[in-house]
C-alpha cells in the first residue's frame, strides 16, 4: 500500500470513531429509505442463497440491510480500515456477515462470483485511477447474470451540512470528488 493510501487508511480509522453519527446528521434519517431502496433495486428476491459484496462497507450498515432481508445470504463486507470493520463488528446483530480487509484495487475474490455488488458513498472519496481500477474489479467479481449497484450522495441543501460536505471534500481532494457527485464519469 502506498503512503498516500496508508495515510487515508488512518484517516478512516479516526473517522469510524463517530462516522454513524456523522451520517445520521447528513442523511436527516432518511438513511433506511435509501439502503431500503439499494436492497429492492437488487432483486435477489427468487436467489436461495445470494451472494453479495459491499466494497467500502464502514461500518457495515449497507451490508447488514442486505442481510436483514435475506438471512440467509452469503453476506461480505470488505473495507481497507481496520477501524470501521471493528465498528462493524461491533454493529453486527444479524449473525453470519464475513468482513475483509483489503484495497478496493485488488478484491481477493473469484472472478463472476457474487449476484450483487454494492458500494456506496464511497466512489467519490476514490481519485482517478483508483476509481477506475476499483469499478473494473467489481465488473470482474459480479456474475454475468447480477449487477453492481452504486450509490452516492447528493449535495446537501442545507447551508450548515453543505458547508460540512464541503470541508469534507476540501480534506479528500475537492476538485475531483464534487465533479464526480455531480454526475461525473461513472464508465468502465
Ligand atoms: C464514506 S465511507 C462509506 C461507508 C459505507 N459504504 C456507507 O455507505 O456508509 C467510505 C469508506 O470507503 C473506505 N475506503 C476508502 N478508500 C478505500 C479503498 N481504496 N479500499 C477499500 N476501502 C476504501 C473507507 O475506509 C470508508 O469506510
């Protein structure tokens, strides 16, 4: 891992400490509705067993919608902070969901493997290449007959949590990351 990658890694360490909280505060609880809405748009609903991968899962909450829905999934969050996978943990009250470690340029996964890969809010947060690479891993690891689902914020309307959005974008690399939640280059 490079340093630059290093340095984020640790900086998503300290974020996970009161992500939950941050989110909560951003999403005006309507978080349920939009996780509620990525678990429909999967349409796993005829699978016995679907197979699903949360790439950039935090602290678990896309990938336990997943689970809540369909106990008996084969359910995998994968994220490159070791933080936000022990807050995971610590969340999980929905039994079997396996979390790895790892960057999301290198799944350690089979190719054409899982029936949904999901990611959210997250993209954004990748620059350039690393983006590119990381959607072309999920293209790799999603059967042929699944799909991958993203999601990404919006821009806040209110003038105090747009400003936090903001300051947020300032610390990951702005130019980048605004360009692309608002409606950037999403191709393989
Ligand atoms: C803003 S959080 C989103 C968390 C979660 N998907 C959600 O919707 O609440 C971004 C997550 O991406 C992870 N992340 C960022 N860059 C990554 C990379 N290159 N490889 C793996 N995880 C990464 C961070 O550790 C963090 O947990």
């Amino acid at each position: 891992m490079t340093r630059l990658r290093t340095g984020r890694r640790k900086y998503y360490d300290i974020f996970s400490h009161f992500y939950d909280a941050f989110i909560r505060m951003h999403s005006w609880q309507d978080e349920d509705d939009t996780r509620n809405f990525l678990v429909d748009a999967a349409y796993l609903g005829g699978k016995p067993v679907p197979r699903i991968l949360d790439i950039c899962c935090g602290t678990g909450s896309v990938i336990f919608a997943f689970k809540e829905r369909y106990p008996e999934s084969m359910a995998v969050g994968y994220d490159f902070s070791h933080g936000m996978l022990h807050k995971a943990h610590e969340k999980n009250i929905y039994g079997w969901v396996v979390f790895v470690q790892g960057d999301a340029t290198a799944l350690p996964f089979y190719d054409n493997i899982f029936n949904v890969v999901t990611c959210s809010h997250a993209l954004y947060e990748l620059k350039g290449e690393t983006r590119q690479t990381a959607l072309k891993e999920m293209k790799r690891v999603v059967r042929h007959d699944g799909c991958v689902l993203l999601m990404e914020h919006e821009i806040p309307r209110h003038p105090v949590f747009k400003l936090l959005f903001y300051m947020r974008m300032l610390s990951m690399g702005s130019k980048d990351a605004c360009e692309f939640v608002q409606g950037g280059d999403w191709s393989l």
